[in-house]
C-alpha cells in the first residue's frame, strides 16, 4: 500500500517529537508500505516567522513572505530526513517545487493547480521515504507560494490524489472526531467513520483536527482521510465517502458556532429587488452572511432576519443603515450562537428535527432562527444556552451510545 502521512506542527514541535514521528514512520515502512511524509512547520514558527517579517514592515510584500514562511515547512523535512536515515531508512526531502506541485500566483493563498507526481515516484521506486514539505509551490514563473494558515493539510491530501495513494492519514494531538465537543460534553464519543459531508458541516469539531478546505480537495479527488493522533496507536476517525450503513444512524455530531450575530431588518418593503439590494451590498461589503430568514409579510411589509460573523456585525449594520428607503428599522444581537445537529442519515428518516425542537423547549431554550439542509439543522439560540444545547442535543440523539 502507497500512505501518505501528514504530521502537524504540535507532531512535530520538538526534536523529541520529530524523533517520534520517525519511529512511526519507520514502522509503518517496516509494515510493508510505501510512505510518503508531509509536513508542517515546527509549532509556533509560522507565528515566529510573521513576527521577523513584522519587525520591518506592517505590510510586507507577500512574495517574499512566502519565502519566509515557506522556510519552516523545509527545516522539518530536512529533519526527518536525517532522523530516517540515522535509523537506516532510505529517506529524501523534498521541497513543494521538488514534489512537483504548481499554484496559481496568488502568494500567500495559492491554490494547488496541478501536480507532478514524477519525482516523488521515482524516489519511491527506489526504496525512499519521500518527505515533503508542507503548505508550499510554486506559481508558473518560479516563486514560491504558500497555500494559507493550515495549508500542509491541502498539500498532503493534494499529494495523496496526484499518486493514488491508499490514504491519508493525517497525525495531530486529537486522536479524531468526536461527536461534539468534549470540553462541552464529557460524554462525547470519537468516531470511527463520518463522511466528507458531514465532516464540512462539522467544521467546528474538527477544526483543531483538519483544515476544511482540504476536506473539500479530499472529496473532490476521493481521498480516504484517517484523522489520528502522533501521540497514541488509537485508531482515529475515517473520513470518506457515505456508505449505507451511514444512512442507518441518525444523527452523527453536534457542532456548536459562537461567532453569530443577528441582524434583524424591521418593516421591509415586500417587493421585488429589496431582498436583492440588500444582499448584493452586504457581498459588496465582504460580509458573509449565513443564515436568512423571511416572513410571510403582511400589509406588504416584511421582516428580513439574517447572521453574521459577530466581527462583521458593525459593517452589516453601516450597510443596512445606510439604506434611507423601504425599511422600517433594525434589531442587532451578538449575544447568540449556532448550533447545528448532522448526519447523513436525516435524508432517509423524517422527525429528526422535531426531535431537536422537542429536546430544546424541554430546557425552555428558546430557538430564535432555524434553517436546514439535507443533512443539518441549523438553530440560532441565545449564545448563555450554547453549551446547554449543545449536551441537550447530543442526549437527545444518544449520541452517548
Ligand atoms: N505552518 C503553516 C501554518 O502554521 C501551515 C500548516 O501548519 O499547515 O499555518
Ligand atoms: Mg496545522
């Protein structure tokens, strides 16, 4: 079997640590396989390396950050090689260009365009452990690009796809998804198996595990992901396409987001072009608006309920008071959250929100906005319930069991 291994920066973050991942990475060769390692910075030196840059400048240029930052991706590599290779394993490091992998031009947020997978082969075929370095290529004229903050998740599942490999496991100090939380619910479990779905709406849960975009890559090229921790032989979470037996369970996590403010529009016009006025100035803001919500009107006017980011909330309110016309007023609070139940399995099972409404007026919470898709219920309540309904839900889909 072909695995790519990706190794995040607290895997890493001493050479103790990265002494440890080379035992790992010697065993799982020892089993037979062919491994290809990639890897982040060592913990905290992205960090360091942004404050040099801002030692001389509030705004340096980002091509030559992306030199700079691209640097601490390349001292692991070359570590591990080293440390391989004093165990008596064949090993080769490699940079993102040396790997093969071309971005587009926009330094410091760079999308993966193609990769070359030849190199890596060939050093494969000669019996190496391949050791890439993370989070890094370079645009069609030669300088180096980083991907954004997270960036070596993208690469190693990016790499994964380009050769076909069986998996990518990708190590942290969280041994995978659990079902919530479980600084919220002592009582969440981790689970052994969720969907690339369902891991995008759970973002939150897996936010110190993986980065959402490379989810997204992952599903797009059918990459099987194992989330596991460098620190244990747990066996950790597969991430990959929905199978039936999915289907059959309900509910898989609740995910909670305390970043939400509401705005609510009083007194809308209920005409055509006010919803789109409205929406297209808050795009043209950069505002990312999540949920909305609007009733029913009566005596042609409406109520137009949306969320916000809470960091956006004062631009979302500039916005909507700058219109002079066809609104009646606002209502703004920042003191809410969103809780989201998820699974693949409410596409084929009716009451699964019920069930979340009945849960929730038990604990008298009261949900102030709703959405849904296939997979989620999305409710807005007030944010001094958040943890509240966060263990009310996962008790009352028995996620426990
Ligand atoms: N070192 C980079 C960062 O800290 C990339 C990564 O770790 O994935 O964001
Ligand atoms: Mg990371």
């Amino acid at each position: 079997m072909l695995i790519v291994h990706k190794y995040g920066g607290t895997s890493v973050g001493s050479l103790e640590r990265i002494e440890n991942v080379a035992t790992r990475v010697a065993k799982a060769r020892e089993e037979g396989n062919d491994i290809v390692v990639v890897v982040s910075a060592m913990s905290g030196e992205t960090n360091k390396l942004i404050e040099y840059a801002q030692h001389f400048s509030d705004n340096p240029s980002k091509r030559e950050m992306d030199m700079l930052l691209s640097s601490g991706e390349r001292v692991t590599a070359a570590l591990l090689a080293i440390a391989l290779q004093e165990k008596g394993y064949p090993a080769v490091a490699m940079t993102g260009r040396q790997a093969g992998i071309l971005t587009d031009d926009s330094h410091t947020y760079a999308r993966i365009e193609s990769i070359d997978p030849t190199a890596m082969k060939a050093e494969i075929a000669d019996g190496k452990v391949v050791i890439v370095s993370g989070f890094q290529g370079i645009n069609a004229s030669g300088s180096v690009t980083t991907l954004g903050r997270g960036g070596s998740d993208l690469s190693a599942v990016a790499i994964a796809g380009a050769l076909k490999a069986d998996a990518c496991e990708i190590y942290s100090d969280v041994d995978g998804i659990y079902t919530t939380d479980p600084r919220i619910e002592p009582k969440a479990k981790k689970m052994d198996f969720i969907s690339y779905d369902e891991m995008l709406e759970l973002a939150s849960l897996g936010a110190k595990v993986l980065q959402n975009r490379s989810v997204e890559l992952a599903k797009k090229l059918n990459v099987k992901i194992v989330a596991k921790s460098s620190f244990s032989d747990a066996e950790g979470t597969v991430i990959g396409e929905e199978t039936e037996e999915m289907e059959a369970v309900l509910v898989s996590g609740i995910a909670l987001d305390r970043n939400q403010a509401r705005v609510t529009v009083r007194d809308v016009s209920d005409k055509p072009g006010i919803a789109a006025e409205i929406f297209t100035k808050l795009a043209e803001e950069q505002i990312n608006v999540d949920m909305i919500i609007q009733n029913a009107s009566a005596d042609g006017k409406t109520n137009l309920g949306f969320t916000v980011p809470q960091s956006e909330l004062t631009q979302a309110k500039a916005v909507i008071e700058s219109f002079d016309h066809d609104i009646g007023g606002m209502d703004l609070d920042d003191s809410v959250c969103k809780v989201s139940v998820v699974g693949v399995g409410m596409k084929s099972h009716s009451g699964v929100a019920a069930t979340a409404f009945c849960a929730l007026a038990n604990e008298n919470i009261n949900i102030e906005m709703i959405s849904t898709s296939e997979i989620k219920v999305s409710m807005i309540v007030s944010e001094k319930y958040a943890e509240l309904a966060v263990r009310t839900l996962h008790n009352a889909y028995n996620l426990d069991k």
